[in-house]
C-alpha cells in the first residue's frame, strides 16, 4: 500500500494532535474494570463497605460507552487504593494534575456524595457544605448532604439523569495527593448511584469531549482504547 505525502503528513498530524491534546489526562474509571492509574479491577480497590454497601459494574446506564460504576447505599470505599499517588497542584508538571471530571445519577435516595482522601485522610468535618476555597474537606455533594461531613455542595437538586462535573480541583481544595475514593449515595429509600467518566488532567482542554449516550447507539470508540494506542 503506497501512501502519499499528503497522507503521512494527516498520519502525523493526528498522532501529534493526540500526544499534545491528550498528554496529561489520566483515566481513573471510564467505561471498563481496569482502572488506568492502578492497572487493576477498579471495583475490588473498593475494599471497605459501610451497610453492605456494594460497588459493581452496570452495564444498562453508562454515562458513555458500555459500563459504568454502581454503589448501592451507604458506602463503599479505600483511602489507599493500589498504585494512586496523584498529587494536585496548582501549576501542575508531569504527572501532577489540576481538574477533575466526573458524571454522576442518582436512583432515588436524597443525594450524591464523592469523596477524596489526601494520603490516607479524608478531611475535616465543619459544616455540611462550604462554599471553595475549601482544603481539607474535598468532598462534593449533589442533594441534600444527610451525612453532615463537610463538602462542596454543587447542587440541592439530586441528579436523576446523568450529570457531567468538571472542578478545578485546586481551587476548590488546594494542594493535596489523590489517594483513594469513597463513593457515597445516600440512604433514605435511594437503590444507590451511578458513576462515570471519573478523570485528571493538567488542563481543562484536555478532557475528551463526548456526550451522553442512550441505550442505543453507544459510543463505538472509547476514550481508554484511543489513549492507549497512542501510548
């Protein structure tokens, strides 16, 4: 197969346009089991269940792709997850990061909650919600905050279709290192919540820009497969 010069200088291009868009965007779950920044079955980093809180992969309402992330109720978590060591920064270098980007449902119940521990600790508890600047807290929280732990609170209305979050990070919580995550619907009569999408990047411009998906016609090409080719 010959290729014309045209045709290596798009080959070249593209790949270029990739490696510069794309080069600090780290996928913590989007769309399959393997966590990119652990390497393992995201699901079983989740070691540590409060009520019989379970995490499982849903394969009728992703965000995008074909899965997402389930917890039912109240919650499921790990402040150490295996190989995560992200710090936040505010001028971010190679492998430091800055934003993040997360779509969350919810399945009845009176809220959302998310959650990111800095080294092991999960941060103070004050009020329900604080508005950021907020270090030491570095929670957010969609509904009505039943637990009292200190949060972001981004909205009072509980997200019952699927809703993309895109924070700077920094600004909202400061300097810290990404250690784990707990995920947390909160009770009350609630099935539990979804997940998706859940991201880092250096810049905002460089989180992939798709859509939401019905159940059919889902996205054929995942932002995980096309990383990794250009890896």
């Amino acid at each position: 197969m010959k290729f014309t010069i045209c045709t290596i200088l798009m080959i070249v291009f593209s790949v270029t346009f990739a490696l510069t868009s794309y080069g600090d965007l780290l996928v913590l779950f989007d769309e399959d089991a393997k966590s990119e920044a652990g390497g393992g079955n995201i699901v079983a980093l989740f070691n540590q269940h409060s009520d019989n809180s379970m995490v499982s992969l849903d394969t009728i309402n992703p965000y995008n792709g074909k899965n997402c992330l389930f917890c039912t109720p109240t919650q499921s978590y790990n402040e150490k997850m295996t190989g995560w060591n992200f710090p936040i920064k505010e001028n971010p270098k190679a492998g430091e990061y800055r934003y993040i980007r997360f779509a969350w449902k919810s399945d009845g119940g009176t809220g959302v909650m998310i959650q990111f521990p800095d080294n092991g600790a999960w941060g103070a508890v004050t009020t329900p919600c604080v508005e950021p600047p907020a270090p030491g807290t570095r929670r957010y929280i969609a509904g009505v905050n039943v637990t009292g732990w200190t949060g972001i609170c981004l909205t009072k209305d509980i997200p019952k279709q699927w809703t993309l979050v895109e924070r700077d990070f920094f600004n909202d919580f400061g300097d810290f290192t990404l250690t784990g995550m707990a995920l947390t619907p909160f009770t009350d009569g609630g099935n539990g919540d979804y997940y998706d999408s859940i991201m880092l990047a250096a810049k905002e411009s460089e989180f992939p820009r798709v859509n939401p998906v019905e159940s059919e016609g889902k996205l054929a090409t995942l932002w995980s497969e096309v990383k990794s080719e250009f890896r």
